[in-house]
C-alpha cells in the first residue's frame, strides 16, 4: 500500500503542475488586455508571458526559465500569409536552391514556435509561407525574409576608416558572386560602399556557411559599462583552416563582421581564431536572439523579397469553433459517465485517470509548443478515446480473473500485467502509423496531417503511462478504502 501511496503523491503533484500550464493566462497574473495595447516601454512592467521564470540570486539574470506558449493554427485564429519572391533571376538558381530555401524558411519558422506554418514552392521562384497566429507580424516577416548572409569581411588597412563604415552597406565579393549577373532592372548592390581604397568589393574571408553553431548571450558588465548582448559561435571543421591562417595572419587588423551588406562591428583580431569567437554589435535581447536563430537556421541560398502579405481571419469562425469545443466536451462527459455506470469503482479511478491524462495534455502542447488546428485538436480527443480503450482492456481482464476465482489482489496484479502487452503493441502500431502521417505532412499542403499525427501520437504516449501508472494507482488506493465494502459486494468492480 505504502508504494501506491508514493506513486498517488507523485501522480497529485504532476497533476498539480499540469493544471497550473494548462490554465488559462490570466489565472497565472498575466496581464492579457494590458499588454495588447501597451507600448514597447509599458510592457517591460507587465506581465505578459506565461513562462515561469526563475532568479534564484537576483541577479536579474534567470538561471530556469520554462517557456509555456498556446499556439493556434490559421483555422482557429487566422494568422499571416507571406509569398516570398525570388529576388535574382531564375536562371542564376535551380530548382533545388529554391527548396533548399524553403527548407531553410521552414527551420526558421518552427524555431519560432509555429509548428503548423505552411512553407510551399510555388513556381519556380516563389514560396508562399502562412504563419498561424503570429503575435509581431512584423518580426516575422522580418525573420523569414533576412537572408543572414553573414559574412567575415577584410577590413586591414583601414584603421582609421572603419567608425565611418559601421552601420553602413558595404559591397563585398560574396555578395557579387552571390547575386551574378541581373538581366536588366536596378542593380540590388548600386548605392553599397566598395572598398575606399582599390574601389573594389570588399573580400569576404568567410559565410555564414561555415557556422557551426550560434546563441545569444548576456555577457557581464565590464567596468562601469550595462551587460551587453552577444552572439557566440563555433566554426565548422571545414572551415577551420582557412578562418584560423586568416585571423592568425591579421593580429592587430580590423575584420568586419557584416550581415546582408550591413556593418555590424569591425573588431580588431586580438588572437587566432580557429574554433569559434563572438559577435557584437550593441543587440539588444530580440536582435540578439533572432540574429542567432537566423545563423542556426542557416543562410538562404537565394535571396527573396516580399510579394505580398495578406493577414488571415479564422477560416472556421468563432461559432465554428466554440461548437467543436463544445462538442469534445460532451464526448468526453459521456465517456466518463459510462466508465463510471458500467466499470463502477474501476471505473471511477478510470475517470480520475482520463482527467489527470487530459491536462497532462494539455500542457505538454503548451510546454513543446503544438499549434492547435481543428485536425489537431481531433488526434487529441481520438486519443482520449485510446487512454479509455486502454482501461477497458485492463478491467475486463480482472472481470475474468475474478470469475476464474482468483483473490482480489491475485486479480487486479493479473488484469495490469496480462494487459500491458496488448495496450503497449496498439498504441505502438497506431504511434507507427502516426509516424507515417507525419511524414506525409512534410509534403506542400498538407500540415494540417502533420498535426493531426503529432497531437494524437503525444497522446498514445501519454496514454501508456496513463492507462497503468495512474489508472493502477488510483484503482490500488479506492480497493484500499473501500475494501470491506468490495469484499461484500463484487458488483463495484463491475462483476
């Protein structure tokens, strides 16, 4: 009794936690309405994010930080609809580029938390992007378009020109081998600065393409001086040689570091750097972090622009969508009603179990995050189905361990372990063809199967600890306190 009393603790504190993510913002203090309407200045006194933050030594730095964020998709809340254009010729890129872009468009997207968007080729020189509730369309599309050409420029020899070049467009080698030859229109690079002394473009040591890895940092105060903003970064293998013999041949010589033809910093080369170094460029914690997603995500092969914007309403409407909710609720007051009727007291810890798995739920797409479509929101209460299906396996197999004549303890032990095997291979079978589902979701278009297979394989997952963990424990704990009562009437186990 005392290891399932244990376990009851442990499954009550879970379930504490998991109602705490799933509840609604403003039961956690968030200031929803407030922040909607208030500027840049007034929000940094607002709450208004769900994430739990941390700062065990005040130092104003949060040493845990656990971001809680409720996606929706485009059906539910609507969103933004990008088409990018290709901004070279078609014939100065193939058709793999241009997926090869996309796939770098759709990385850059899922890290910002919108793992329903929808990134698509169309032709052979546009890619249509939705954004499902986005918060700061203008970040977005900022994000998406950037092509974060990073570049590591030679600037030796001019010491005394480089405070006038930072913050300035630059040309460099890169940037025309990149770009080729235009058929006619304006020249993309007229108006960037070419070098001040050969009037030629600047040389670019190295791209972006040879990043291994990059993060925003806060580093210390120096002196008298505010904790500045930082991207560190690791070079790739490859790529060591020649960024080290450049850096150990320039000691003492300016190198700029310069994204889509802009100066960011010319910082003098202090040391030989072979494995990595950092960025800085006054950043505040926004600039830092997208920038740093921008050169993890990896640099578009082909540079876009924006064709159009469009903001989308929700395709299914506010009525729609409150009937769908609705309706998930009666489902899921009808199952718990039958468990109860049916199963009595194993129905019961049935009941208490489907609750406990519904908000674990919950919280996990909040805590991942998932978007939430329609398509989605129905893999989740499929999945209901499965925990229930799960339990009733279990109880009907105590049901026959009872009538075989087995004690109550001999049974229950029974009906768990003789179960398990068929609930785990089901819920493995169905997780398999989730996969498959998922997979087919990667294709243009088709998001909205991707979504589907994520929330309902997450709640098979789920499920397997659900349907024995908690389900065995809670059933252990009512056998417990009503024991004189099932001794006396078999009938509260459904016999």
């Amino acid at each position: 009794m005392s290891s399932h009393v244990r376990w009851l603790m442990l499954v009550l504190a879970l379930s504490i936690f998991c109602i705490w993510v799933a509840s609604p913002p403003e039961f956690k203090g968030v200031q929803t309405e407030a922040c909607a309407n208030a500027t840049a200045q007034q929000i940094e006194s607002l709450r208004c994010s769900e994430n739990l933050e941390i700062d065990a030594n005040g130092d104003g730095v949060n040493e845990f930080v656990l971001h809680i964020t409720q996606s929706l998709g485009l059906d539910l809340v609507g969103g933004l609809r990008v088409l990018l254009q290709a901004d070279i010729p078609t014939q100065n890129f193939t058709g793999e580029e241009l997926a090869e872009t996309a796939n770098n468009v759709s990385r850059r997207v899922n890290a910002l938390g919108l793992t329903e968007a929808t990134v698509q080729v169309q032709g052979r020189d546009r890619i249509l992007v939705e954004l499902p509730g986005v918060r700061d369309p203008e970040q977005a599309i900022a994000t998406i378009q950037q092509t974060a050409l990073l570049e590591f420029v030679d600037f030796g020899g001019l010491s005394n020109q480089v405070p006038e070049l930072i913050g300035r467009e630059i040309v460099t080698s890169e940037q025309v081998a990149l770009r080729g030859e235009l058929s006619g229109g304006e020249d993309p690079l007229a108006g960037r600065l070419a070098h001040p002394v050969n009037g030629l473009p600047f040389r670019t040591v190295m791209t972006g393409a040879g990043l291994q890895a990059a993060s925003a940092v806060l580093a210390p105060a120096q002196g008298t001086g505010n904790p500045q903003w930082l991207i560190n970064f690791e070079i790739k293998e490859d790529f060591q040689s020649v960024f080290g013999s450049f850096t150990g041949e320039r000691i003492g010589q300016p190198m700029a570091i310069v994204l889509d033809g802009e100066v960011l910093s010319a910082p003098t080369i202090q040391a030989q750097l072979s494995t990595g170094g950092v960025i800085s460029g006054q950043f505040t914690e926004q600039e830092a972090n997208t920038l740093a997603l921008q050169l993890r995500s990896g640099a578009l092969p082909i540079p876009l622009r924006i064709e159009s914007t469009q903001e989308v309403g929700a395709t299914l409407g506010q009525e729609s969508v409150r009937l769908s909710v609705q309706a998930g609720v009666v489902g899921v007051l009808v199952v718990l009603a039958f468990m109860l009727i049916y199963y009595r007291l194993p129905g019961l810890a049935a009941d208490l179990a489907l609750i406990v798995f519904i908000f674990l739920n919950i919280a996990v797409f909040k805590l991942l995050p998932v978007t939430l479509t329609l398509p989605a929101i129905t893999g989740f209460l499929i999945s209901i189905g499965t925990a229930v299906d799960g339990n009733i396996l279990i109880f009907e197999r105590i049901k026959e361990e009872l009538r075989a004549g087995l004690a109550l303890e001999d049974a229950l032990k029974a009906g768990f372990d003789r179960a398990w095997t068929s609930i785990r291979d089901s819920n493995l079978s169905t997780i398999i063809i989730c996969g498959i589902l998922f997979m087919f979701g990667q294709t243009p278009g088709a998001s909205i199967v991707a979504g589907f297979a994520v929330t309902l394989a997450i709640g098979l997952v789920l499920n397997l600890f659900t349907a024995v963990i908690v389900t065995r424990t809670f059933l252990y704990i009512l056998v417990g306190v009503f024991r004189k009562t099932v001794d006396r009437n078999r009938a509260l186990l459904g016999v």
